[in-house]
C-alpha cells in the first residue's frame, strides 16, 4: 500500500525556489485543475499548482516529488474525457499548457518538432502553411498535442490515415524519477529493442511526462469533398458502412450520427445546416463521407461512384460539400456534438467503446434495446469506417449519486457487450480514472498484472497520475 505525503512547507518553498510565481497554493489555484472536461470525475482540489516551462524544470520537480512520495498529475489543456487529468490523490499538479512552441520544420525528412503545450488546431494549420499535413484530426480541435499522444487520439480521418501513434517518431520524456530519456528516432522504421517509445503513447500520463515531440508530417491531399448523406432509418446508413469499406473508395472520414444530435449541435451553432426533410420522407440519421484524392477527375469519379453505391443502399439524398462555406458548416456542425449536448444537459458521462466495423449495427441496436431501462437521456455518434462509437448518458434533473449509479450499470452492460463482440473499451478517449474497474473487467487478471508490472518498473513510488488506467 503506497503511503503518500502531503506538500510540506519545506517542500512548497523547494518548488518556489524551482518555479518562482508559477507555484500555486489555496485560493490562487485555477479551480478546473481539479477535474477535466467531464466534471463527473472531479475528485478534489490539488495541494499547488505549477504552470511549467521546461524539461529542466519538471525534472527537478520529479526528483523532489519522488524523493518525498508526493503524488503528481500532468495536464494540458484539460480536453479528456474520461478523468486522466483528475489529481485523484491531490498532490501536485503541473500543467504544460506554457510548453506551447512549435521547435522547427524538418521539410526535407518531412517532421516537426513541438512542445506538448502545443494546440492540435495551431499545428494542423501552421504545417498547412508549410505545404505539410498533420493527420490526426480529434474532434477537440483545442487540445494539447501532448494529451493527444497521451490518449493515443484518433479521430475523424483515422479511417484513412491512422491515429497520432501513427505519426510519433520521437519524444523527449522525464520519468517519474526525474530521469531525462529520448526515445525513438526520426526514422521510418526500428527493430531496436523493445518500442519505449509506443508504450508511452497512450499511457495517459502514468508513465513519463512528455517534454518534446517530433512528429511525421504527409503531403496534403491537392482536392477534397464531403458527402452528406441521410437515411430514413440509422440502421440503414450503418449498413452500407461495409460496402463502402470494401470498395476501394478509401474514404478519408466516415461518420454517422442520429437526427436527435445533429439539431442539438445546431441548436448550440443557431443555424441548420443538414436536410431534416428529403423529398416528403423524415430524416433519421445521417452518414458523413470525406472523399479526397490528388487529381479533380479521379475525384469526381469516387464521389460518382460512392453516391451510386449509398443510393442502392437507401440513402434518401446525396449531398455534395464542395465549396469553402458549405465544408465549413458541415464540419462546424459535426464538430460541434459535445457543446451541444453540453449546452442541453447539466449531467453527462461518456464511453468511447471500439468494435469490428461488422458488428456496428449490432452494437447500436443493443443499445436501442436496452436504453429505455434507465432514467436517462442516450446519444451517440461515432466513426463508421473504424468502429469507434461515443455513446453519452446524459440527464438535467436526476440527484448526482443516482445519476452515477444508474450509469455505472448502463456502462456495465455496454461493455460486457462490447467485450463479446470482440471490441475494447476505448478507442480514443483512454482510461484515465472512470473507467479503471471496466478495463479490468474487459481485459482479464493477466493483462491488468502485466500494465501494473511496468507501471512500477517506470514509477516504483507510484507517484505520477496515481489511480489511472490500471491501478
């Protein structure tokens, strides 16, 4: 049983000597620093506070903490979902978000170089105008590239280009021991020993704290289109997902999502944007397909050829999202599900299970049978082409303590489904505090005993984001 220790006064003056003003204590603490943006993981304020700015800073701080058994939780910009960042044991929490420089372009090996401050929106538009394109596109365009390979994010156009373990060549890291590492390389493969530099990604912080990143970079794509395409029915647009996924269309993203989300984002936006109405016949749920390619002609084949093939398949419509404002609108609107949803309920808990593309439909009606049973709200959407499902439990006027316990039971269920399916638990938000006893569950004893063997490997004191992901 790890027994840790409170932040001493002699402690809180050694980390004022490391970090001058940017220490925080008592009331001068930012209170978002107790929880991420799923406040339903709030657990309790941290003892202080550091906003920090280097490598040198924060390795100091580990061997202090270290030393003293002083729980630690790292931050960036507080986007996640699922209580990674949540100071759990109180502690110490050091935010990077002022570690936000973009280092260098490597135009001839095709990288970059950042800090983990750094905002995913600010890169993905600084590569563009660098004739580069940084794929991984979450739909928290505000996060810190930090907490994306922290989560191992996916998003939208992982479909086609993958998630950010992708495109992580290299990272500078401090342990929990205040050790300095450099893992991987900017190269474009290695069988030199064990990938450190993979297990880091998508350790939600338990591991090491990430200081710097070099990150692959891709020609962009010379054309683009998006397809809006509404069914009458959601099982119908779920079902053409295979054929498109076997057609050699290749879609760049492929989403889908109910009527009911879509008009609260646009409620929350104050413009529609989608058909609700196609030709008399209601609109039910709708798929979204980005088609890109580097030639016009070959371009306006595919969408040719994908509208044809939703058409056969029931699609009521085929919409083509080709100037500026329209994509625009459309992927505002997209990007805008969570703020909606936000906007409509005070209580909300998330899940973010991943299974076979095939199994999709099976997934979803089990939750159409089973969400009646509680006395909740259900949305979800999710990316089609790659299995990744976000189902929100959402209510306004249930008591906190029986709201969290009726979700609990609902996750159970989902899981235990998403389990036999063959699917995992989380394919882009992680772990992090919430969803601890559902890994578990999901993985089995030997697996579990596995992660907790390198996590102590890493982190002997087990200081560094305590009580995540598998402990």
């Amino acid at each position: 049983m790890i027994e840790y220790q409170p932040i001493t006064p002699d402690v809180l003056e050694a980390l004022r000597e490391i970090s001058g003003k940017r220490l925080a204590t008592g009331e001068d603490i930012n209170p978002d620093y107790a929880h991420d943006a799923m406040p339903i993981y709030g657990i309790g304020m941290p003892e202080a506070t550091i906003d920090v700015e280097s490598t040198e800073e924060i390795s100091a701080i580990m061997k202090l903490c270290n030393e003293r058994h002083i729980p630690v939780t790292v931050r960036g910009a507080g986007t996640g979902l699922a209580g990674g960042a949540t100071p759990v044991q109180q502690g110490l929490v050091l935010c990077t978000s002022r570690m936000n420089q973009i280092l260098g372009y490597d135009e001839k090996n095709m990288n970059v170089r950042v800090q983990p401050g750094v905002l995913l929106d600010t890169l993905s538009k600084d590569a563009l105008e660098h004739g580069m394109f940084y794929p991984p596109d979450p739909g928290e365009k505000f996060a810190t590239l930090g907490g994306n390979v922290s989560t191992n994010a996916g998003g939208m156009q992982a479909v086609k280009y993958g998630t950010t373990r992708d495109y992580v060549q290299a990272m500078t890291v401090v342990l929990p021991t205040g050790e300095v590492v450099h893992l991987g390389a900017p190269v474009s493969k290695t069988t030199s020993g064990y990938s450190l530099l993979h297990l880091m990604i998508g350790s939600e912080g338990t591991l090491g704290i990430i200081t710097e990143l070099t990150l692959k970079l891709i020609a962009p794509p010379k054309c683009h289109v998006t397809l809006i395409v509404p069914f009458a029915e959601l099982a119908d647009g779920i079902g053409a997902v295979p054929a498109i996924k076997h057609s050699g269309l290749d879609p760049q993203t492929l989403e889908f999502f109910e009527k009911e989300i879509l008009e609260s984002s646009e409620a929350y936006m104050g413009k529609s944007v989608f058909p609700k109405v196609v030709e008399g016949q209601e609109v039910g749920a709708y798929l979204l397909v980005t088609l890109d390619s580097n030639d016009r002609d070959q371009l306006d084949k595919l969408v040719e050829e994908a509208a044809e093939m939703l058409l056969e398949a029931g699609a009521l419509d085929v919409l083509v999202a080709d100037t500026p404002m329209f994509l625009e609108k459309t992927w505002a609107a997209r990007s805008s599900f969570l703020e909606g949803i936000e906007e409509q309920f005070a209580l909300l808990d998330e899940c973010d299970v991943v299974v076979p593309v095939s199994r999709i439909p099976d997934f979803v009606l089990y939750i159409k049978e089973i969400q009646g049973d509680f006395p909740f709200e259900v949305k979800m959407f999710g990316h089609a082409g790659d299995g990744n499902l976000h189902i929100y439990t959402c209510a306004n006027d249930m008591d906190l303590v029986e709201f969290k316990k009726s979700v609990e039971q609902f996750m159970h269920l989902l899981y235990a489904k998403c389990t036999e399916l063959g699917g995992q638990i989380s394919g882009e938000h992680g772990i992090g505090f919430g969803k601890v006893q559902f890994l578990a569950e999901n993985l089995g004893e030997a697996p579990i005993r596995l992660m907790q063997g390198i996590k102590e490997v890493f982190d002997p004191n087990l200081i560094l984001n305590p009580n995540k992901v598998c402990f």
